[in-house]
C-alpha cells in the first residue's frame, strides 16, 4: 500500500477524536462525519495533523517502501541517525541526539550546562519548571529559580536582578544556566523575541553562563518577522525540539549542541535508562514532517493571519490577538453568532473547542491549508 503524506495525516481519524459524540454518530445527526471526509476536516484545536494507530501504522508501511537501511540499534545508526544528521543542520548545530521524551532532553542539557554550579534560571510558566514534577531537582540536585510569574518572557532587567541576587552577598552562586522556552505553552504559544533572546544572551555570555532552548515547538515560529531557526538557535549551547507535538513522531524529541556535549548527553541518556532498544518507529515519520516544515508552517501563519483579519472585519467577531504570538488567538463571538455555530461549523466540516463565556481559542495548525479563508469565513458567520 502505497500513501502520501496528506492521505495519511488526514485518514483513518476515529470521530471520538475529533469531539462528535457517539450517540451522534450512531443516530446520524448533524456533526456526525463520515470517515472518509476526515480528510477534509479543518481543526482549530492542537499543534499537530490529526492521526490514529492504524494511519500510523499505514504511513510507517509506505515510509518503509524502497528504503534498506531504516532500524537501528539502541538509538545508533538507521533512521535515528539520518534525523539526528537533518537536525544539526536545520538547527545550526555540531550533533543531535535522540531522546524518548522532552523532559528528559531539558533536564539532561540543564544538567551537562550547570556542572558543579547547580543553580538554573528558567521562567516560571516554563515547561521545565512546571510540568517535570522537580526532576531536575530531585535528580541532578539543581536550584531552578524562576522568572516572569504569569508571563512568557522575563525581561532583560529581572535576568540581570536574579544573576545579581545569586552572586552577590557573603555567599556567592554561579548562576550555572539560563534555559529558556520559546513558544511557552503556558502563555498560549507567546514566543520570546530575538532582540529580547539576544539581549539576554549577551549578558549570559558576559557572565560566563551557558544558554538551554526548550524549543519544542521552536518551528511554529516560522514565518514570524526576523525569525530563521539557525538565527534563533544560535545564542543558545543546547537546543531541544519536540518530534510529535507537530512533526507526526509517536514520541520522542531531539537535544543539539556541540560534539563533546552531545557525547555526554548520550552516555546520561543510558545512565537514565533511555537507550531504548528502536527509535526509527520515530524518526522515520519526523523525517518526513521536516521536509518544507518552514515553509509549510509559514504558510499557516499567513493563512492564520488572514484568517483573523477576516473575522475581525465581519461584525460580531473580535479577534484578540496574543502578543509575540506563535499559532494560538482568542476569538469573542457575539451571541447571535453563537447561535447555530455548531452546526455551521460540522457542516463545513470544521472543529473547534466549545466556546466559554462567548471566547474560544484558535490553534493554527496545517488543516488550516484545506480550505480558503472565505469559506472558513462563512462558516464562522453563517
């Protein structure tokens, strides 16, 4: 069976999935599709194309087609290799690994940048700090101090003041990195800007501290003005990228930085257990995804941006829009809009979040390139 990358990414999706209820499914009633249109959905919901096990396991079947060298061994060499390779160069770095999980890669390039000096800045909404459940502190024995409470980005001045409160006073503390996330989940996908990264790099450099990138959804930023990945990346020692928040992997991300880094990042990912036997189940389909990524997601960027433009200027519409913002605004709907909106919405076969107290959230993601902005338009205003 041979299938391309939209055939698979749109097919086989259970309609549990997509928020049409079963008893509608079974009854027939409005906002219950068909199988076979899954393909034409446009979801507002998530980073990421919709997929299920049995289109997973399809693509994985064509993706093997012609191809000899794919499995490798314990995370060396196959696939894993090859996206390791495609990474180093997207990102601008010497060598990648591959790891199973993201928190895993934040907390291994946290560890290797502190060494001795176990102390961290990071941002309070940050991934690391939030959702690790203190791994990084429980496991490695490093202070993480966070920044920008209720915020995406610290300013340049709170760095400096932290840096400054560590350092100074009878009992000085070598700040032993600074690790940032960029886009933040936490603050609805707002992302740090260059010139505020820049800044910040250059004081971390005047000081001697090594710089983390929690960039797992670093490529969503596409299409922002001033952005290039390699420029993004580049103030940074280490990088991390997420493989199935939007590349189409089941799991896994990948950790960049130098050479010898990158050598010890792989002998603590088998010190912590995560030298899994097989990767490529991984690799092969992230491989796929980050062809044209850039230029796939700048488009949906475009897209998103007309979109908004569009419902702002229909009356009943407000769009607010996130600052320094990545895939993610919030749209306010009148009352009148309100009514029939659903089933507006299944008709054309688009999907959001149900709306609370009149807002809802929009999530860009490459559905959006299924259907032109008019008539997403006159599916949002009946």
């Amino acid at each position: 069976m041979t299938l391309n990358r939209r055939q698979f990414l749109g097919s086989s999706l259970p309609l549990a999935v997509l928020g049409v209820p079963a008893a509608a499914q079974a009854a027939g009633q409005p906002g219950a599709l068909p199988a076979a249109n899954t393909d034409q959905l446009v979801l507002f919901t998530g980073d990421s194309l919709p997929r299920s096990p049995a289109g997973y396991a399809a693509q994985l079947q064509a993706l093997l087609a012609g191809r000899e060298k794919v499995s490798d061994s314990y995370l060396s060499g196959g696939a894993v290799a090859e996206l390791e390779a495609k990474f180093s160069a997207l990102l601008g770095k010497e060598d990648t690994v591959f790891l199973p999980t993201g928190t895993l890669a934040n907390h291994i390039a946290v560890r290797l940048l502190c060494g001795e000096a176990r102390h961290a800045l990071v941002q309070q909404e940050s991934h690391l700090y939030r959702d690790e459940s203190n791994a990084v502190t429980n496991l490695s024995g490093i202070n993480l101090v966070p920044l920008a409470p209720g915020r995406a980005a610290p300013t340049l001045a709170e760095t400096a003041a932290a840096i400054e409160r560590a350092e100074s006073g009878p009992y000085p503390i070598k700040v032993g990195a600074i690790a940032l996330e960029s886009p933040v989940r936490r603050a609805q996908g707002a992302t740090l800007a260059p010139p505020l990264v820049a800044a910040i790099a250059q004081l971390a450099r005047a000081k001697g501290i090594p710089m983390h990138l929690d960039g797992a959804r670093l490529l969503l930023m596409s299409g922002m003005p001033g952005f290039t990945v390699q420029g993004y990346c580049a103030p940074f020692d280490t990088v991390y990228v997420s493989l199935y928040k939007y590349l189409n992997a089941p799991f896994g991300g990948v950790l960049s930085g130098s050479k010898p880094m990158m050598a010890k990042a792989r002998a603590l990912r088998h010190q912590f257990g995560a030298s899994i036997y097989n990767g490529w189940e991984a690799a092969l389909p992230a491989l796929a995804a980050l062809d044209g990524v850039e230029q796939r997601w700048a488009a949906v960027r475009a897209a998103g941006d007309q979109l908004l433009a569009a419902l702002e200027a229909t009356p009943g519409f407000r769009v607010q829009r996130v600052e320094q913002g990545s895939n993610i605004a919030v749209l306010e709907i009148a009352p009148e809009r309100l009514a029939g909106l659903e089933a507006r919405l299944a008709q054309a076969q688009v999907r959001l979040r149900a709306p609370k107290d009149g807002k809802v959230e929009l999530w860009f993601n490459e559905t959006l390139l299924r259907r032109d902005t008019a008539s997403l338009r006159a599916a949002f205003a009946g």
